[in-house]
C-alpha cells in the first residue's frame, strides 16, 4: 500500500512546475520554504543546481556507463568495475548468453539509482524475470518527481557489471565532497547490510562527530593508509565540476571507483543541525546563466 501511495504522490507532484514542486517537497521534508533567491545551506544550493545547473557533463556524471568512460579518461590508475553486456532495450536479452555469465554479476540501469540486482553463485535470473526488471527500470523518469535534471538525457540501458566480491562484507563506501576541485568532507559508510553506520569527517580525517541519516560507528573508524590517494583522485575528477560528491572503495589494494552523485540525498537529506547544512554550503559558490 505505501508503495502505491508513495508512485501516486510522485506522479502527481511531478505535475507541478519545477519551482513549486521543489517548494512542496523541501516544506513537506523540512518544515520550511527552500531559500531558492540566496541560498545559504547544501541541500538549498542542491535544489537551485536542479533549477538552473545545465551543464551536459552533469547528465554523463549521473549515467553509470557513461561516468565510467569519463573517470576513466582522466585517472588511468583508478580501477573501475568491468561492463560485461549492455542492453538498450528488452528484447536485447534475447541475444544474452546466460550460460557464458559470470557466476557472480550485477544487474543495473544506467540511468537511474536504486535499480540493481547482484547474481551469486550461478543462480541466473530466467529471461523472462530480467526482462519484467528492465522493462519497468527502463519506464522510470529519475528526472520527474524530484527534479534531477542531469537524469533527464541520459540515453536508458540496462548493463551487467563485474561483482566486486569483498568476502560476502558490505565494502566501506568512501564518498568525498568535493567543492571546486577541492576535497572538504568524506563520508564513510560501513556495515551497510546489517547495522548501517555513518561517519563524517574533514580532509583530514577528523571526525566531526554527527548523525547524518545514520548513527554514527563508535569508536571513530582510523584513517586509512589509502585516504591521500583517494583524495587525490577525487580531486582530479571534482575539478570538473563546481560541486560533485565522488564514491569510492578500497577493493583488493586498489582505489575502485563506485559512482558519481550529483544531487546526494536529492537535496532532502537531513543534517543533525541546521548549522552543519549552511557549513557545507558555505564551500559551495554558485553562478548559473
């Protein structure tokens, strides 16, 4: 039932002018009107990005195939998981050859989030199961109802990717904010199939000791060995962009690289107080034509 609710809500908010719809839902989150004219805070400055931010390489930063060749073109060193198949449409699957699969892969979408189906152990999807999968991811318009321009163009597949298999363990998921080139912020997550936990920390590795939509993991995870690395890489690639969030593992001794997000949280995450969402904005320098 509230997954019903949940599809009308969105098909009738995505209705409304972008303007208004962004006003509706950061009140319905918040409790407050989003300062659209001056923005002060991250998720205000995340929700003027979706309003006027038309630059084409956001929408090839959101594409899961397309980042991939675009990280690729500018770290060689960056170990990216391997594309096994694309599909562009459903009948494509008709001309997948199963039986040559790996035994462990990932199904996904390109051009939306939370489209994925991790394959263990040989137990393929039949068909026909694969084929209901992407005829329903290939229809969503990660765009509409929140507002994410940069969805808005990319070309729909559906692709099987390289599992990274880290011993049957959710991976530590490094996600560095990176402002203008610059690295301000890493979120860590971990243990994120069983008893998820977030931590954030500066550049330099201090935890600044908040629950951000998460608790946070006690004591304070250590700095790894491979952080200035890893910010040296997401720097590279943030310098592309006037804001960029840069997800990245640790997979057998070599910086992975996960995904780029444009719009973290959709612009609707909640920090503990208000103070840390304006801190974060404050790195953050906006100029859209």
């Amino acid at each position: 039932m509230a997954s019903i609710q949940y599809r009308l809500f969105s098909r009738v908010i995505s209705i409304l002018p972008l303007k208004l719809r962004i006003n509706v839902l950061f009140f319905r989150r918040f409790g407050r009107f989003a300062n659209l004219k001056s923005p002060n805070t991250f998720n205000e400055k995340l929700q003027v990005r979706k309003l006027y931010d038309r630059d084409k390489l956001l929408t090839v930063a959101a594409d899961k195939l397309a980042s991939k060749e675009f990280v690729k073109s500018i770290h060689q060193g960056l170990y990216i998981p391997k594309t096994i198949w694309v599909g562009e449409s459903v009948s494509d699957i008709d001309s997948l050859d199963i039986k040559h699969l790996p035994e462990n892969y990932v199904f996904k979408a390109n051009h939306t989030s939370q489209t994925i189906k991790i394959i263990r152990d040989g137990r393929h999807l039949e068909p026909i199961k694969m084929k209901v999968l992407a005829n329903d991811w290939l229809k969503h318009d990660q765009s509409g109802s929140l507002g994410e321009w940069a969805y808005k163009n990319i070309p729909r597949r559906v692709f099987i990717e390289e599992f990274l298999d880290f011993e049957g363990q959710a991976p530590d998921d490094y996600k560095f904010f990176v402002f203008h080139g610059k690295v301000k912020y890493v979120q860590l997550d971990s243990d994120r199939f069983s008893d998820h936990c977030r931590n954030i920390f500066d550049s330099d590795w201090n935890d600044l000791n908040i629950n951000f939509s998460h608790p946070q993991k006690t004591p304070s995870p250590n700095r790894p060995l491979f952080l200035e690395d890893m910010i040296e890489i997401a720097e590279s690639i943030g310098k592309y962009f006037d804001f960029i969030r840069v997800d990245l593992y640790f997979y057998q001794e070599k910086v992975t690289f996960g995904e780029l997000t444009v719009y973290p949280g959709a612009g609707y995450e909640k920090f503990p107080d208000l103070s840390y969402d304006i801190l974060f904005g404050s790195h953050w320098v906006q100029s859209y034509s």
